[in-house]
C-alpha cells in the first residue's frame, strides 16, 4: 500500500473528528435547555406493598384438601418448584434455602447452619398447614423482610399437594386434622 492512500485515510479520520468537534460547539453555543419547573408527564404510583405485620390476604382452609391432596404429585411439584434452594431428604444440606425434612415438626428458622431472616427469625412455634399455605402462596407478604424470592404458587390445589408432601418429609409426620 501507498503512503500517500494512508495519508488520506489518517486526514479522513481527522477531518471527520475536527467537523463533529465543531459541531458540538456549534451546537453547545445554539441551544440552551431550561429544566422544567414540573413534569411534563403525571406519573401514578402503585399502591405501595403491605406494612410489616399486616395480614395477608385471607386463603381458603387448605385443611381439608391436605387430606386428599396427591403426595406424589406434591412431591413432584416441590422439586420442581422449590429444587432449585431447597434439599428434602433427611440431613441434606442446606443450599440457597434450608433443608426441608421435618420442616413442620422443627422450630420455625430452626435449621441448623442456615442463615434465617430476622422475620423467620421472630417466629416462635412450628409451621401449622394453614401458615404454610399462606407461605406458599406469598411469601414476601407471609413474613415482610423475608429473603426468598420465590413469587408464591396460586393454585390451591398445587400448595395443598406440596404441603401434604411436606408433612411425609419427617420420622413422625404432623397429624391431619
């Protein structure tokens, strides 16, 4: 190649660089943008999430369903569902969540090695089915400053089979009522 032809292309870039420079200043000296003393477009916030300590949303008694719920199908759907954080077999390790064996008959936040928030923390007892139901279906409005992100299940039938599988994950399952 010529070095004359990669003179040009060095003047090219050059020129084309210095023509932008100036037209920034051009334009800088042209325009003067004022800032608005109010919005020009009215924005609606969302109502915003539930205080902590407020109730959630009242559930249909899951009681009844535990009885006849499809165990397999629970299980099916806990590892699918809850897999990804969660072992269910007795001593498993803890992973993202804690292990879940004998998760209704242990205090609540009361794996051993698991890092709770200070909401589970705070809760003295065990699970009862309806409060795992009402975990399942929501758990950040379950217990505010809660650390799982999962979403939350909104199919009855689905949290009822997961908590029936959840109740045979023990030496001595909690008994029906």
């Amino acid at each position: 190649m010529d070095s004359m032809e990669i003179n040009k292309g060095i003047a090219a870039v050059l020129v084309a660089g210095i023509t932008f420079m100036v037209a920034g200043i051009i334009g800088g000296a042209l325009v003067h943008p004022e800032n608005l003393k109010q919005p020009a477009i009215k924005v609606e916030v969302a109502a915003a999430a539930p205080a902590a300590g407020a109730k959630p949303e009242a559930l249909a008694p899951i009681t009844g369903m535990i009885a006849t719920a499809d165990v397999a199908a629970g299980e099916a759907n806990a590892k699918k569902q809850c897999g990804a954080c969660h072992s269910f077999n007795d001593g498993g390790k803890n992973g993202v969540g804690p292990n879940l064996y004998s998760v209704m008959t242990r205090p609540r936040g009361g794996a051993e090695g698991f890092a709770y928030s200070a909401g589970v923390k705070g809760m003295a007892g065990t699970w009862t089915y309806e409060e795992l139901n009402a975990w399942l279906k929501k758990p950040a409005a379950f217990i505010a400053g809660t650390r799982m992100a999962f979403a939350g299940l909104n199919s009855d039938k689905q949290r009822a089979e997961i908590v029936a599988y959840l109740r045979t994950l023990s030496k001595t399952p909690v008994a029906l009522p």
